[in-house]
C-alpha cells in the first residue's frame, strides 16, 4: 500500500512561497479559511498546548486539501509528537513525502480511533 500523496504542482508553488515569506500572513487575510477556522476553534475549544503560525495554518490547510478530517489527524499527530507550534517546518518534517493516500489515511484513523496515543481522543 502506498502510504504518502506526493504534493501536486500546485501545492508545492504554495508550499515554496509561504516558505520564502519574508512575514506571517495576516490573521485578518486567513479569517475566511474554513480549515483553519476549524483548527483555531479545535485549539481554543480543547485548550490544546499548541500554538500556530499562520503560514502553517495555510499550508496545513493546502497539505490536508480542505479536509478537516485529514486536518484534525494531523493536529493530532503533531501534539503526540509534542510538537509546540504549528508551523511549515513542523508540516514538512512530519510529511516530507506529502500527505496520507485515502487508503492510508483511513488505515491510520482507525489506528488513531484505539486511542494509542495521547491526543488521539480528539478525533
């Protein structure tokens, strides 16, 4: 089974320009994205010990192709990895390759819903 999604052309221009940002994207400019509504929501709502920037937040966003599902697990997996900020270099360390296959995806949210690890408790 093939485990990663390489990144499409597309979101690796994305990728490449948040990278070279000389600053973060203004709150107010990411105010109307849903997924990262649903993520700064899901931190303050569960009192959550971490904090984001907002480039991460658009590339999580771009990385998880506006799938909350998909942007939840990975949430998750970066506070078990004790992870204390969400940021581009914590996405690109924890998914190198790109982001799970649909395949692997679901494999992985069953392996999260036996509730092995810290925070899985929040899917």
């Amino acid at each position: 089974m093939k485990m990663w999604k390489q990144l499409t052309n597309e979101q690796s221009e994305i990728l490449m320009e948040l990278m070279m940002a000389d600053s973060q994207i203004p709150e107010e400019k990411i105010a109307d994205d849903f997924l990262c509504n649903v993520i700064k929501k899901r931190i303050v709502a569960c009192k959550l010990p971490i904090e984001y920037e907002t480039n991460g937040l658009v590339y999580l966003s771009v990385l998880c192709e506006g799938n909350p599902g998909r942007a939840v697990l990975t949430l998750i997996e970066l506070l078990n990895k004790k992870e204390p900020k969400i940021t581009i270099s914590a996405l690109v360390d924890a998914y190198p390759d790109g982001h799970y296959t649909t395949e692997a995806l679901e494999k992985r949210i069953d392996e999260v819903r036996e509730r092995k690890g810290e925070w899985d408790y929040l899917y």
